[in-house]
C-alpha cells in the first residue's frame, strides 16, 4: 500500500504522541484542505469532514503503516 507513491513524494510520517497536521484535496472541488491526525485514534481511521472550500463533505480513509509511520489518506464525496 505504502510503495504506491511516486519517487519524487514523499510518505507523510505521524508521530506518537502528537497531532500531526494531514493534507487532503476535496474529492469534489479538489480544493486542499487539512485535517489533525491523532494516533490515539489508531492506525486505520474513518471520518467525514467537510471542505472548507465548497462545504461538502468527504469521507476520509486515513492509514498508518504501524512500523514506518507512514502515511495514507484517500477520500470520496460522502
């Protein structure tokens, strides 16, 4: 799952302990957004957020890869 980025992207790494800032683009306007990732909430999350751009909502799938801290967010439109 974690090999899927490109050479010149890199993985964001969370961090124990902290609230690490998490980009994501807006599946429907593609506006960028950002949204607080918590480890505490463990390493596979699901959430709704809305763009604050165009105020709809997405789903966000966020992964963690527990060895590397890596990370993964994909969303849709809810």
């Amino acid at each position: 799952m974690f090999d899927e980025y490109d050479e010149e992207e890199s993985p964001l790494i969370a961090r124990h302990g902290e609230v690490t800032p998490l980009p994501w683009s807006c599946a429907f306007c593609g506006e960028a957004n950002e949204t607080l990732l918590d480890l505490s909430g463990g390493y596979e999350q699901e959430y709704v957020e809305d763009c604050a751009v165009c105020c709809r909502p997405n789903v966000l799938y966020i992964n963690v890869d527990p060895s590397t801290l890596a990370t993964r967010v994909d969303n849709v439109v809810e």
